[in-house]
C-alpha cells in the first residue's frame, strides 16, 4: 500500500491550478492552459486513492459508494468528458467573453464552459471547477475519516490508536527512525505532539478548512 501523501499531492495539486484559473490576468489561452492542467490533476486524485488503498479491507465496499455518487452527479460526468476529450482530442471546453472595459481600456473576461449537451445548471467556469473540487475533496476527506489511523499520521499516533494496535511509544520512535526512548521523561501528550511533527504532517489541513470548513477530525473550523 503506497503512502497516503500522493492524494494529497494530487488534491493539492488540483487546488493550485483552481486558483491559477481563478486569479489569472494573463489571458484568455492562460487559462485555457490552467484549466486543462485543472481537469488532469483533478482526474488523478481518485486514481491515487485506489493506488494507496486498492486491496484495503473494506476500500472496495467503500470507494464503490463514491463511484455511483462521481457517475450520477452531472459535473463530475462532465468533467471526466472534458478531460478525456482534452487529453485525446486537444478539445478546450472553456471560452469567455468580455465582461467589462476599463479606463485603461483593459478587457476583463468572464470564463464559461462550453456545454452543448446541456448537462450542466451553471456554466461559470469558476465556479464549477470549485464545485467538483469540492467534491474531489469531500471524497479525500471521507477516506481519511474512514481509514485515518491506518493512513493519516496525526491519526495514527494517538493513544487510541496505539493501544489498538499494542504498540508503545518506543515501537514508534523506531518506526520513525529515532532511537527507542527518544521521547523519555515527558507526557505522553507530548510524546504525541513530538512523534507527529517528526513525520510528514497532511498538505490537505488549510484544503479542509478553507473549503469544507472543519479539520480531519470532524470539528469546525
């Protein structure tokens, strides 16, 4: 089973070209660019899910549940066409038009999605493509509720975990390549506290916050 850090890797990845497409002033063939690399990183992120947990006890019974929500929900469908015909086609299924002229003379452009199958409610190229990275993200953050401590460090080394597992705060320090009883002589608040930030700590935390509103473990933010 392959680490978890390449979904992050991907849904951040994704995130960044979401923002590319929303901040550009380059232009028009910029963001036809952005988009594209949008709808490839996009497409990534539930392959690396199977990648990481394909095999996993349970994964099939759940990731199939996610699959029939991707296959009936008319932007994800939308979007897996506009990147397969993308990548096969060299087809841009994004355009614009001229929302405004300043004084400067300076063209500012409002970026729609080409749909003449009518599939989708809103064409505002912005705010599907944050819609369906919502529900990428929404997907990653599930998995993590459901797998956490077998795939998320900051869930993994907790108490709860530990006794579960029966492994105690040397096993730990060795996994992590620091000698047995580097953490003697302080709680075992933290101990935990040490061991987590001497991992690789989950690139998704500001992602959940900022766009679900709520941390890996459920709370509000």
């Amino acid at each position: 089973m392959r680490s978890f850090l390449i979904v992050e890797n991907k849904i951040s990845e994704a995130e960044f070209f979401l923002k590319k497409i929303k901040e550009s002033g380059g232009g028009f063939d910029d963001v036809r660019y952005f988009f594209s690399a949008f709808l490839s990183a996009s497409r990534s992120v539930t392959i690396a899910i199977q990648c990481c947990l394909s095999g996993h006890k349970d994964f099939d019974e759940w990731y199939k549940k996610h699959q029939k929500r991707l296959k009936e929900n008319k932007i994800a469908k939308y979007m897996l066409r506009a990147r397969n015909e993308s990548q096969k086609e060299a087809i841009y299924h994004i355009n614009a038009v001229i929302s405004s002229i300043n004084l400067k003379r300076e063209q500012h452009l409002t970026y729609f999605l080409d749909d003449v199958r009518g599939e989708l409610k809103e064409r505002d190229a912005v705010k599907v493509c944050e819609d369906f990275f919502v529900q990428l993200l929404e997907i990653v953050y599930d998995c993590l509720r459901n797998f956490g401590p077998q795939i998320d460090k900051l869930q993994y080394y907790t108490l709860e975990s530990l006794k579960k597992m029966g492994k105690s705060f040397e096993d730990i320090e060795e996994e992590t390549g620091l000698p047995r009883g580097w953490t003697k002589g302080i709680s075992d608040k933290e101990k935990l506290r040490v061991l987590q930030k001497e991992t690789f700590g989950s690139a998704v935390d500001n992602l959940f916050i900022t766009y679900l509103h709520k941390n890996r473990f459920g709370d509000s933010a």
